[in-house]
C-alpha cells in the first residue's frame, strides 16, 4: 500500500464509511457510518499498524481496525453500486 494512500488520514478528520451510501434519505440526515480519527497505533504483540476511530451516532464507540484494511478500496465485486473508491473517505 502506497505512503500516500496511508497518510491521507489525520488525527480529527472526520470520515464516512462506503455503506453510509446505502442510507435512505431521511438516515443520511443523521451520523450513520460517520466517523473521527482518532489515530494511527501499533499493536504491541505483531506491530501491525493499526486506526483508531470513534463512531460520530449512537454510543460513540471508538474502534481498531487494521490500517491496510481501514485504508483498502471498496468491495466492487460485493458492493457493485457503490460509487465511493475507498472503504473510508474523508467527509
């Protein structure tokens, strides 16, 4: 994966997840699949890079994910109407 398409995230940006697509009209209205950076992190057993969000609806859950994964291009094969390249976008 390419410097570039890693760093393209900063601690505070605020990012939506592809299914945020899948919204009626009326739930786009709310924060579904909106999410902060929290930041970048190390896991301390594999080093694997890892990025801590926290969900902006609900109970504002914060997350790990693994950093290629959060940073990886959509499933067009799964999700073929989807019109976002990237799992994650800045909003």
């Amino acid at each position: 994966m390419s410097k570039e398409i890693i760093n393209r995230f900063n601690p505070g940006d605020v990012v939506r997840h592809f299914k945020r697509e899948l919204l009626t009209n009326d739930k786009r209205l709310s924060n579904m699949y909106l999410y902060k950076i929290i930041g970048e992190a190390q896991h301390t057993e594999t080093g694997e890079k890892l990025m801590i969000y926290m969900a902006l609806y609900d109970d504002f859950r914060v997350y790990a994910r693994p950093l290629e994964m959060f940073c990886g291009l959509t499933d067009k094969e799964k999700y073929p109407n989807i019109k976002q390249k990237y799992r994650f976008e800045v909003v």
